[in-house]
C-alpha cells in the first residue's frame, strides 16, 4: 500500500483526519504522484465531503 493510500484508509478508518496526516498528504503531492495517488485522494475528499471523515485542522485545504 503506497502512503497516500495508508493516510486516507488511516483517516476513513479513525474518523478523522489529523493536521500531521493533512501536512504529510501535501508533502507528497509537491513532488511526483500517480493515479493510485488521486484515486485515494479523491476518496478522502468524498469522505470528506459526506461527513465520514472529519477535518482537525482548518487551515489547509485538501
């Protein structure tokens, strides 16, 4: 499992989504990402979205 994957299964899983989770999904996005990547991400936006997962920082956007 690649670790964009590990952090949104981490996140769905707990319920929430932590700053340092947040902080280590947008270090990884500065550099080079594959589709594995944005289909993982793109589920952590619909669990986002619907309220399956909840956001502890507000500051940065996903």
């Amino acid at each position: 499992m690649n670790p964009v994957n590990q952090v949104v299964q981490k996140a769905i899983g707990r319920g929430y989504l932590t700053a340092e989770a947040e902080q280590a999904l947008c270090q990884h996005f500065d550099g080079n990402c594959n589709l594995h990547d944005i289909t993982a991400l793109t589920m952590l936006q619909r669990a986002l979205s619907s309220g399956q997962v909840k956001r502890l920082s507000k500051d940065s956007q996903i």
